[in-house]
C-alpha cells in the first residue's frame, strides 16, 4: 500500500466503484485554485496507469506534486519513468511550471528510483500515518527544469491549448 490515501485497501468488489467516484470528484472540483489532471497511461493501446498531477494556487506558486499507479504486471519494465518524463515536459513546457515535487515512502524503491532517475532532488523526510495506527516515514522530493533528465526520444503533446485555459493560465 504505496499511497498516502489507503485506497487499495478497499475490498476488491469495491475498488472499481470507489475508484471511479474518486476520479469523478476530481473532475468535479477541478479549478483554477485547486485541480487535479490525471492522465491516462497507455502501453501498446493498453490502459496500464495513470499518471497525475495536483496543484493548489498553481497561478501564484506554478509548481505541484506528480502521483502515479501502474498495475501490477505493467510494473518495473521502465514504463513509470517514461510517464513521468512525459507529464515533466507537459508541466515545464507547456504549463509554466517552476518546480515539481513528489513523494515516497521511504520502503518504496520503484517510486523513489524514478524520481532520482528523472532528476528530483532529496527535499527531506518525513513522518505520516500510512494505514489507520500505523507510522511510515516518507521523502520529499523536488523537480526543478535544469535537473530534469528528459527522456530520450522527443514528446509530443497535444491539447495543452485548452489545458492551460482550464488552469486559467490563458483566457
Ligand atoms: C512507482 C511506479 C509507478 C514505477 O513504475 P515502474 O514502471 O515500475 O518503474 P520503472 O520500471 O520505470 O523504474 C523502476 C526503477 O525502480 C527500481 N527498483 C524497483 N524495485 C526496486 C528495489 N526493490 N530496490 C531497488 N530498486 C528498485 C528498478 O530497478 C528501476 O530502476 P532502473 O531502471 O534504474 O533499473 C510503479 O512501480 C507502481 O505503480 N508502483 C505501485 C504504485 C506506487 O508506488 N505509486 C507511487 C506512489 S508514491
């Protein structure tokens, strides 16, 4: 259970309702002040993941924290740290970002090698309830353009125009 919300803890008949409501919500809420972008990971037209941002005041502090999930059979052939690459050039290339931030466990290997692999910085540890009654200690890091290891071969990306309009980055 990697995440800071316990969601995979729900039973599985449940995950699918639980998970779709959670997704919704953030469409729901999603403004200028405050909005999550999760963006949907295809490998080989296959969904596998998402791979998401969340920003709060983004238009004064242009910087916010990357999140992400891939199934389990999708992980540790390097698909996460392309994902990650891809929304790095979506936020510094075409949203104006600053800086990024991330977080990890500190006994979640595959998520703090991807954040290393693609440049973050160590931005301090700290201590956070993980499931009900249980401490888990957990790294900040942090993201800035002259870090940032892009990935090999050029992205494209469509749809920012727009994008930046929702974020209220353009009228
Ligand atoms: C985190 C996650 C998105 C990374 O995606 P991924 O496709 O598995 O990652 P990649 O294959 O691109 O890279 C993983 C790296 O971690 C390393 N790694 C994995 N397990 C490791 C371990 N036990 N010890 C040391 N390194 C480890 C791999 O060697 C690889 O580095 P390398 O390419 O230098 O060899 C994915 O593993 C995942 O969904 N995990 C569960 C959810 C999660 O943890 N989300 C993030 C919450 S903060």
């Amino acid at each position: 259970m990697p995440f800071a919300q316990p969601w995979t803890e729900a039973p599985a008949h449940q995950l699918p309702r639980t998970t779709a409501a959670y997704y919704w919500s953030t469409r729901a809420s999603f403004s200028p002040s405050n909005w999550t972008l999760d963006l949907v990971v295809r490998f080989n037209g296959e969904i596998v993941g998402v791979q998401g941002f969340h920003a709060q005041d983004y238009l004064v502090v242009r910087t916010g924290e990357t999140g992400s999930w891939l199934g389990l059979a999708h992980q540790g052939r390097g698909i996460g740290t392309l994902m990650r690459q891809a929304i790095c050039v979506l936020l510094f290339d075409h949203l104006d970002a600053v800086e990024i931030t991330s977080a990890a466990f500190l006994d979640n290997p595959a998520s703090l090698a991807v954040s290393r692999k693609v440049g973050y910085v160590d931005n301090g540890t700290f201590r956070e309830q993980r499931r009900p009654g249980e401490l888990a200690r957990s790294r900040k890091l942090l993201l800035k353009p002259d870090r940032f290891v892009r990935p090999e071969h050029p992205v494209r990306v469509d749809g920012a125009a727009p994008l930046r309009a929702a974020v209220g980055l353009d009228k």
